[in-house]
C-alpha cells in the first residue's frame, strides 16, 4: 500500500511536468515571434525570453511545492471516519500562497481545509475556528511583567469583552493587543526612541496599519539594530497583512519577527522575545510551514524550558506534521511540570489511542476532557474516548461520553458523530430511494451494474494491488480493500481510465462526481472480516451501496437497523451514523460505493463547503 501512495503522488507529479512542458511552449512561442524583429532586437528578446522561461520554472517549481504539501494532505484524508491524524482538524495550514487566507474570513473558507461558509458552518466547524483563534492569543504568564504592562493587558481585556458581542476577536485585534502590551523599550539602545515607538504604536492602535507601518519602517531605517522597532514593523506588517488578505506582506512580516530572534540577546532578552517567537510560530504554521514553527519554537525552549503554553504550542505542530513520537516526548515533559495539565493529558491520550493502547489512552482522554483546556475537549477528543470504551467493550460508558457530547452540542445525537456537518440537514440512518431526489441516478446505476461490476473484476483481477487497504484502522479483523475513482469532487484520471465505462456513467452524475464531500469508489470485503462501529466524518451526503459481488451472510448496521446488499440492488445509508459491517460468508464481497451530496444542501453550500 505504502508503494501505492507514493506511485499515486508520482502521476500527480508526472501531471505538474506536463504543466513546465507547456510553460517551455509558450516561451518557445514567445521567441518565434520574436524572430521577426531585428537581430540585435533578437537577442534582447532571447534574454527576456529566457528570463521568462527561468520565471515560469520557478513558478512552477513553487506550484509543484505547494500542491505537493496538498497533496500529502489529501493522502491523509479520512474518508471512512474521523481520523486519528491531528492533520484532519487544522484549519487554514494550507493556504496558498497566492492567497491570503486568514482563519477568521469567511468568504475564503471553502479554499481552507475543513472550514466551511458561514451560512453553512455547523456549531462544530465554528468551535474549530473559535479553538484556533484562542490558541493564537499570547501566553498570560510573560505579558504581565510589568505593571504598565498590566494596565495595558487589562485594556486589551476590556476591548475584547466588547468585541465578544460580534464574534471571537480578530487577528489584527489581537496583533494591537500584542502592541499595547509592549510599549516598554526593549533595551537601553531602544530608549533613546521610546516616544516615536509610542507614536507608532498609537497609530496601530488606532487601526491607521499604513501610516504606523511607515512609522516603524522610519525608525528601523534610523535604529535598525533595536529590536523593539523591528518588532513594530513585524507587528504593522502583520496587521496590514490581515486587512489587506496580502501573503506577501505576512511574509515581511515573519521577515521582521525574525529579525527580532536574530538581534534578541538570549541570556538576557526583552519582554519582546517571546512574543515574537510566538507569533513567528503562530505565523509559520498558518502558511503552512510547521517546520519553520518548530525550529523556533524550539529554539526558544532550548533557552526556557519551561515555558508551558509553547511547549504545547510546539506539541500541537508535531500532531500537525505526523511526528506523534516527537510530540509524546513533549506531552510528557509538560506533564512531568505539571501533572494534571488538561491539553497534555487529553492530547498524549489522542496519540496513545492511534497507537491503539485504549487501556492507557481512556483515563488520559477523560483526563483531557474534565481538565483546564478547552483544546482537549474538542470533538474528537469525545470521539475517540468513546471509540476506545467500545472496542474495550464499555459500550454504557461510551454511550455516556456520546451523550455528554451531544450536551455540549458536539455531536448532532450520540448516534451521529460526523464532525463536520451543515446544520438543520433531515437525518436518519437509512433512505429509501423513494425519499431522494436521485431516484433518476438510482435507476441508472442499477440498470448498468453488470458493466460496473465487470469492470471493478477485471482490475481486480489483473492487479491486485490496485486496490488499496483500508488504513484508518476500523478493522478488527479480515480484509477490506478500496479502488477510489472520485474523491473531494476530482475525478482520479489514473483509476478511472482503468474502468472507464463506470466512470462515463458516473460523470452524467453531477450530484455524486461533483460532490466534494465524498467519494466514488469499489470496496471488497473478504470473509472473516469485521468492522468496528464507526461514523463517516459528515452529515453532508448520503451514500449509495450498488451491490455487485455478494455472499451469504454478510450485514450491515446502520443506527439500529441491521440490513444487506442484494446484487444488481441499491441501499442508502447516512453513514454520519455508527455503522458496522461483518462478512461471515465463505467468499469475497464487493459493492459499489456512491457518495451523493445530500439533497437539502443548497447549491451555495455545495460549492462553498470544504472538501471532505
Ligand atoms: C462502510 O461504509 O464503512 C462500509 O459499509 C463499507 C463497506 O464496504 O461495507
Ligand atoms: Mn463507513
């Protein structure tokens, strides 16, 4: 399987060649039109048009980059159930670079992952946006140093309070809180300009970004080694950054609050340092470079090891970039500080349960979830707490855990825990076609099944490999195989050109191959196998079974209700509801899966919902 995936990211790369392909082309163009012109016009044009050809590479190269990291995204994808990878949750990581995509915008929400618009974010999506941004604000501990500091935080304090009325506070709210908690020079050197710091501090207070920005960039031209202007300037560029939804200028902006580290004295640093480090962190992860994130963060630490709310800041950025081991290490050192730290209990027990040791991970997920931090009691923490009691067994416990959640307006009832879900959306486990308006769609799939059936054979029996084991861990035993055609809304060229007949069919199928929030795909299931109740991770389709290969005594539950597949048949299931699936039949079982958008979506929603 690990072959398969890296094979699937060499035809995605094998596509971006194409694209330099085409870019070498046109320049190619460029410079036969050139041709006509005279000869030393001709080499002026050579050169411009090489300069072209290194440009378009380039862009092509920075392309290729980004899409890569998507593209790694989009392996981890969850489709069954909500994942065990913390990548899942992270909101906005991925911006690109063409675009400034900030947390709290709403109209770019659909180009984030897992954020969807407002008209159709649930109460879920909104507590993750409400999580991110809490998790940006700077550390109480070391902006309350000094009195004038206080005075300045509590200010801060006030100000938010009035914002709460609308919604959670902005990011540039939180860069002139940042501001208003630091007027204090950062060295003897800087005291000499302490009132024109003051001056542009109050000019970013009082939102003029350009004119503090101006400001600041004056006094870094006439003091560029104080540390405090440079901290200005990253701070006017930030908040310019965010009014003006510029990555260019965030990037300036991490420039500054780099430069700031770069001219800080470690053995004896301002009040200045740490939140810069923080912020620097804070912006490196939202563009999408966690490793940047982590190398100051841990630099930082190396200096103060102490320093809790980065330490969990720094655990957060290893769950976000898969290194689980690495992120243990820290969980436990901020637990040996301090043993009954809410976000370290309930986040070590997040990665003690994807190693699957539930017996360990179920008092730290309680741990989390009765602890001090909103963070370790987000929607997966309850998820996987009571996914862990099932498998144990403690299906009552589980259920408590299920219904507290429901309390909390987590999960829709403890039957259906999908974690991203529009709201007001009819929801029962199983539909009859009768109740859907794809009863056109059903027919068509029905009455061309053998040809969908033939073709899924046929790969299966001449590559066994093409189809890709289950990876998100819901077996508890046997073999179940997937052979995805759609995903997210895309078509997978490579698949489907092996089955291309099923894949006309579903092309006709607007609300199945455009729906961004499921898939399209072939699932063999072979005997022996069981798979543990589980629930897909959206309320936002409904999703058809074709039955194509199928046995004796093989079931599926949905909800309460327990049914089977019948070959040339289709059921309907919501599978935002705990499903579980047995083969305990003596050959092996394959269906056709259809993901439709479901049906009280509107077309707003369709298309501004993030891709699943
Ligand atoms: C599921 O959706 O979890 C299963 O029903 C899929 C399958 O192949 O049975
Ligand atoms: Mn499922």
């Amino acid at each position: 399987m690990v072959k398969q995936r890296k094979g699937k990211k060499r035809s995605d790369g094998a596509s971006l060649q194409g694209q330099t392909n085409t870019n070498a082309k046109n320049s190619t163009t460029f410079k036969t039109k050139s041709e006509k012109k005279s000869a030393s016009e001709a080499i002026g044009w050579h050169r411009v048009a090489l300069l072209v050809v290194i440009i378009l590479l380039a862009a092509t190269v920075v392309i290729y980059i980004t899409n890569q990291s998507r593209l790694s995204e989009d392996d981890h994808t969850p489709s069954e159930s909500v994942s065990m990878r913390y990548t899942e949750i992270e909101i906005g990581s991925s911006a690109s670079s063409d675009d400034h995509v900030t947390s709290e915008s709403s109209s770019d929400k659909g180009k984030t992952p897992k954020v969807s618009s407002e008209e159709t974010t649930s109460r879920q999506d909104d507590d993750e946006l409400k999580r991110r941004q809490e998790g940006q604000d700077v550390d109480e501990k070391k902006t309350t140093k000094t009195t004038k500091q206080k005075g300045m935080k509590k200010r801060g304090a006030k100000k938010d309070s009035k914002v709460k009325k609308g919604k959670t506070k902005t990011q540039s709210q939180e860069a002139s809180d940042r501001v208003l908690q630091s007027h204090i020079p950062a060295s003897d050197q800087d005291s000499g300009i302490a009132d024109d710091i003051m001056n542009a501090d109050k000019l970013l207070e009082k939102r003029r970004t350009s004119d503090a920005l101006k400001a600041f960039e004056q006094i870094v031209g006439k003091f560029p080694s104080s540390v405090r202007a440079h901290y200005g300037l990253a701070m006017s560029l930030d908040q310019l950054a965010d009014e003006q939804r510029s990555n260019q200028l965030l990037t300036q902006s991490i420039k500054e609050y780099e430069k700031v580290w770069e001219l800080s004295d470690l053995a004896n640093p301002s009040d200045i340092l740490r939140p810069a480090v923080d912020r620097l962190a804070n912006r490196y992860a939202f563009m999408g470079q966690s490793g940047k994130a982590v190398m100051y963060l841990k630099r930082y630490l190396n200096q103060f090891s102490d320093d809790l709310p980065l330490m969990r800041e720094l655990s957060i950025q290893y769950l976000l970039t898969g290194q689980n081991g690495k992120a243990r290490h820290v969980l436990e050192q901020i637990l040996k500080l301090r043993p009954n730290d809410g976000f370290a209990m309930g986040h070590l027990g997040f990665v003690v349960k994807s190693e699957l040791d539930y017996e360990k991970a179920i008092p730290l997920l309680y741990g989390g979830l009765r602890g001090d931090d909103d963070r370790s009691r987000e929607g997966r923490f309850y998820f996987h707490l009571g996914d862990a009691l099932q498998r144990l067994g403690r299906r009552d416990e589980a259920y408590e855990v299920y219904q507290e959640a429901t309390n909390n307006g987590i999960f829709t009832t403890p039957w259906q825990r999908s974690l991203y879900n529009a709201p007001n959306l009819k929801a029962q486990p199983w539909w009859k076609p009768s109740e859907t308006p794809y009863v056109d769609s059903i027919r068509l799939l029905e009455a061309n099944w053998k040809t969908i059936r033939d073709e899924g054979l046929s790969v299966m029996n001449r590559d066994t490999n093409a189809f890709e084991y289950e990876d998100e861990n819901l077996r508890e035993t046997g073999d179940w195989k997937q052979f995805t055609l759609f995903m997210r809304g895309s078509e997978n060229k490579d698949t489907c050109s092996r089955v291309p007949k099923t894949c006309d069919i579903i092309r006709k199928i607007r609300q199945a191959a455009g729906n961004k929030r499921g898939q399209v795909k072939y699932s063999v299931m072979l005997p022996g196998t069981h798979v543990w109740p589980h629930t897909g991770p959206t309320n936002c389709r409904l999703r058809m079974h074709l039955g194509l290969v199928i046995p004796e005594n093989v079931r599926i539950r949905v909800g309460n209700d327990t049914g089977t597949w019948e070959e040339g048949k289709i059921i309907i299931i919501d599978d935002s509801f705990e499903h579980e699936v047995w083969h305990e039949g003596s050959s092996m079982r394959l269906i056709f899966i259809v993901d439709f958008w479901h049906p009280d979506l509107s077309d707003q929603q369709k298309r501004t919902l993030s891709p699943i």
